[in-house]
C-alpha cells in the first residue's frame, strides 16, 4: 500500500482515495485486496442525443460507475448537475460502497451523473434525457446487476422514468431496476424523508452519547434540498431550534429560529428564494452558515464545503455530515483536534439507502 500523498487542494474522488488508504492501512489490507477496492470495478462515458424544445440536437455528457459489486448489485443515485465529473461519480460509487457495508445491506457501491442544468430543461426535455439516457445502460442496469436511486437534480418521477424505459427495452415490467419510486409504481412510504430522517436519528443518538438535550438543541443546515429540508422539518418537530438554513442561492441565520414549515412552503410551493424568507435573519453566503455558533451543524448540500482553510471557523459541538464527502481530508484533522463529534457521511446520510433497501 502507498502513501497517502496530500496535495494542497484535492477534488473529491481525490478525498476519498487519501480516505481509504489512511483505512487500508490502519486495517493492514492484503496488497491483493487493497488494489481490489481502490479502484471502480467498471464505468462508462456516454454521450447523449437529445432532442430539445426548440428543434435543435444537443449532446449531453453521462456517467456510470460501477466501484464494487462484491456484496451485491450496485446501488446508488443518478444525479444531474451542471458540474457533474468523472471523478465527482467515482468518488460517490466508492463510498456508496461503504455506506451499503456500513449499514449491512446487501449492495455494492455504484453511481451515476449527467452533466445538465435541470432547472433550464422543461420537462419534455428532462423525460427525453433521462429515457435515452437509460437506453444507452440497459444492458448495465437491472435489480441483479445496478439499481439507481434520485440523487441532485433527479426525483421520483425520473425514477419512474428510468423504470418504464427499461421495461419497454427488455420486454416485461422491472419495478425492482430503480428505488425512490412513486408509491403508486412501487414505490416505499417514507422513502422520500429517509435520509433527512437518517440525518436527525443520528443526531439524536450523538446527544444521548455526549449527554446533551434535544430540546432547544441549535442547529444550522447547509442545503434544502431533499434532506436537508427533510431534516430541518423533522428536527423541528422533534424539538431541536433550527437557527440556520442555506441553499444554493445563499444562507440565513437567525438566533430566534425558523418556522421550518412555512420555509419550505416559500421555497416549493411559491418559487420564492430562501435568502427572501420574511423573518429570515442575517444574509450570508451558504457556506457560512456552517461557521455560525451552534451546538449542530450539518452539510447536506454537496462535497468540499468544510476544507483545511475554513474548518477552524466550525463552532458545532457536533458535526453530522448529511452530503456526501462535505469534509476533505485535510478538514478532518483540524476538526478532530478540536474535539467536535463528526458523525461521517457513510453513516449521516445512509437512511436513504436503508429504506431503499425494503423497497
């Protein structure tokens, strides 16, 4: 096994390989085993045609990758994004990995991306993209081979999607080829707040360990999305004080708390901003909600928020991570020297794929 070498700033499939090699060698892995798992089993580059609304060709770029498929199918999400990589996906297979390990469900690691701004596709274009997308990985996909899910950008209906075009493609109905479904088509209950869920029972049971009350607990979160919208909601009712929210617009912070609910009607059913939330509290950007004081802060927006320039700027007591890879690894240490409880993404944000698991 190697070294871990640590350039200044490392992207996040980067991360996650100084990740595993600081494991592989606290574990002594033979060498043999450790080449097995260091690298994606398989990926593949797509290139998209699609047909858009205005007659034109465009040529949207794709990703699979397959990391491991040692415990069983691959599983993991399909997200589109304007900044969607390669390595982005290599990354998100590999610690789907050892998410599924983790929790001990029977899935190996895997992931998929479209380099998209969905918020610019209608929805025509959003179903186009998606169905030849799935065409070009029928013979990759199945419930015995790759399962994909809803990751940013994507939802239950693209899930239903990517189910029927794989039913048309190989002749019968396949509802176990995707999770995070409709209920109508399958679909789990609960499926939808899993992992904003997974997210507040792992912050409940660090409270418990380090002897803190939930009730009034301070909590900032990075992102509002699915799980952090989820989440935040979920916390409120359960009696934490949200006091900080951010999304991709920017951040809000406010000592008194937020009215969760009516937040998440201003977003999702009125279109409105969050950074223009009535009673919102002070403006700041998304990333510097996490430095405010709290007692907790989660990220559960996207990876590298909390790096070797910033990490001494967290004032939580405890840090959950509800994203996937938010922290580099040069974060880590300056975090762990102050003596914050960091509960890691491969367990923070695995309610997901638990509840997708009993789909």
């Amino acid at each position: 096994m190697s070294q871990a070498v640590m350039p200044e700033e490392m992207n996040v499939y980067q991360n996650a390989e100084v990740r595993f090699e600081v494991a592989a060698n606290k574990l002594g892995l033979e060498q043999g085993l450790y080449r097995f798992l260091k690298w994606p089993s398989k990926e593949i580059t797509l290139y998209i045609p699609v047909g858009m609304d205005n007659g034109q060709l465009e040529v949207f770029t794709g990703y699979r990758v397959l990391h491991s498929n040692v415990r069983g199918p691959g599983k993991g999400g399909i997200r589109f994004a304007p900044d969607v990589s390669i390595d982005e996906v290599r990354a998100l297979a590999t610690w789907m990995t050892w998410k599924c390990a983790v929790v001990n469900i029977p899935f190996g690691g895997a992931k998929g991306g479209v380099i998209c701004d969905p918020r610019k596709l209608s929805r025509g274009e959003m179903e186009r993209l998606t169905r030849r997308y799935t065409a070009e990985l029928v013979d990759w996909l199945g419930p015995e081979r790759d399962i994909p899910a809803p990751d940013v950008g994507t939802g239950e209906q693209t899930m239903a999607w990517v189910m029927d075009t794989f039913a048309m493609h190989v002749g019968q109905a396949t509802t176990a080829v995707v999770t995070g479904k409709p209920i109508e088509l399958g679909g789990s209950r609960g499926r939808r707040e899993a992992t904003g869920r997974g997210v507040m029972m792992c912050c409940d049971k660090a409270l418990a360990k380090l002897g803190m009350k939930k009730q009034g607990c301070r909590v900032v979160i990075q992102g509002f999305g699915n799980v952090g919208s989820m989440a935040a909601d979920l916390m409120q009712n359960a009696g934490y004080k949200i006091i900080g929210l951010a999304d991709i617009g920017g951040g809000l912070y406010n000592e008194k708390g937020f009215d969760v609910p009516k937040a998440i009607d201003w977003v999702y059913t009125q279109k409105k901003t969050l950074q223009s939330f009535p009673g919102g509290g002070t403006k700041m950007s998304a990333r510097d909600v996490l430095f405010q004081p709290c007692d907790i802060a989660i990220p559960a927006a996207i990876e590298n928020q909390i790096t070797e320039k910033n990490a001494s700027q967290v004032q939580a007591k405890i840090l959950c991570e509800g994203a996937n890879g938010p922290t580099t690894w040069q974060a880590d240490t300056i975090i762990d020297s102050k003596g914050i409880f960091t509960i890691p993404d491969i367990l923070g944000n695995a309610g997901g794929v638990t509840v997708s698991y009993f789909e």
